[in-house]
C-alpha cells in the first residue's frame, strides 16, 4: 500500500475525490493506494468469474464486483472506506438505488481479499470491520501463505479462510487446503479448492 495523503478526510471527501486510476481505500482518515501484483489480480478475477459462472448456472440473484467501495467502522468509530477483491452483493440491494456513487453502508453478502504483504490488515483490521458491518460471509485468500501459523496450521499452507457471521454476529471460521472443496453459505453447490486457485 502506498499513502497518499496525509490529511484527515471524512467518507464523502474520499469518495469525491479518489482518483478513477486504480484501487484506493481510506484508512485512518488517509487515501491508501492498493497496489497488487499480477498474480493478487489474477487469484482475486479468477474468484470473480467462478462467482459468476455459479451465478448464472443456478439462477441466484447476486451481483459479483471487483470495484465496490464498502462503508465500515473501526472498534473507536473511524468511518474507513474499504475496497474489496471481489464483493457479492444482493441483486436487490444493488438495483435500490442504481444512480449512486456512494459506498454501500449495509451488510453485503460476501466479501473477499485476496491476502497481501499487510495480511495483518486482511486478517485483523478488516475482519473486525466487516463483523462489525455485519456482512454475512467473508474469505481470506492467503495464497502465499502469508498469515501466521494461528491461522495456516504448522507447517503454513495456502488456504482459503471462510468466515460466516453466526446468530450472535460473531464470525466462525473454517479453513480450506489442497483439494478440500471450500463450502460456502452463499454459493453453497460451489465446487472450488485451494489448489485450483492456485493454478489460477
């Protein structure tokens, strides 16, 4: 991530003026460039399309983006402006109000990040946010292997975390490697691995 402004801004400063050429997200009350590598792009398209691909093939009534800005708060009460990998959204929920550029400030389905260098952010910071928005499911793809032992097992392997929001929204967490099917709530007849992301 590369920092791009030092002032506070507010959610509404950021939307009005973040930059169309690339991926931006406001943290802290700073605009904070997402820079990905070709493989990060290439995993999270990848997901993309297999989303799509199981929403055409079982008529489900989802959106599924790559350039959805979601509005979320932090445990003090920062308003953050998070942009993630791959967003599913309720079809309609996304059509309620098709004219705004704003961020969406309700619970979505799913959301996904593809896990960088700052995995600390995925598996901490942004965990905690999207519990605290309420969104349904979350996936943290760490593809490199990048998170701690706690989360990847001993030895660390690539794995694909789903998170799914309980009756007491809270988060439980499931963990998928290898070949194990990744079983999801949202596109529960989904058949995807760790190893196929892989080969993405």
């Amino acid at each position: 991530m590369v920092t791009t402004q030092s002032q506070p801004l507010t959610l509404e400063q950021f939307l009005e003026q973040c930059p169309e050429d690339g991926r931006y997200e406001l943290v802290n009350g700073e605009m904070v460039r997402i820079l990905a590598t070709r493989q990060h792009e290439d995993v999270a398209d990848f997901i993309a399309k297999r989303f799509d691909q199981e929403v055409d093939r079982a008529e489900l009534s989802y959106k599924v983006s790559g350039r959805i800005v979601l509005a979320t708060e932090t445990e003090a009460g920062v308003e953050q402006g998070r942009f993630p990998d791959v967003s599913v959204v309720d079809l309609e929920q996304w059509r309620a109000n098709r004219r705004a550029y704003s961020a969406l400030r309700e619970p979505i389905q799913l959301v996904v990040e593809v896990v960088s260098t700052n995995w600390e952010d995925d598996y901490i910071d942004k965990l905690d946010e999207y519990c605290r928005l309420g969104i349904l499911e979350y996936w943290i793809v760490d593809y490199l292997a990048l998170g701690s032992r706690n989360y990847l097992g001993n030895p660390k392997q690539p794995s694909v975390l789903v998170y799914g929001l309980n009756d007491h929204r809270q988060y439980e967490m499931q963990r998928f490697q290898g070949n194990e099917r990744v079983l999801s709530a949202t596109f529960p007849e989904l058949v995807l691995t760790m190893d196929e992301i892989l080969r993405a």
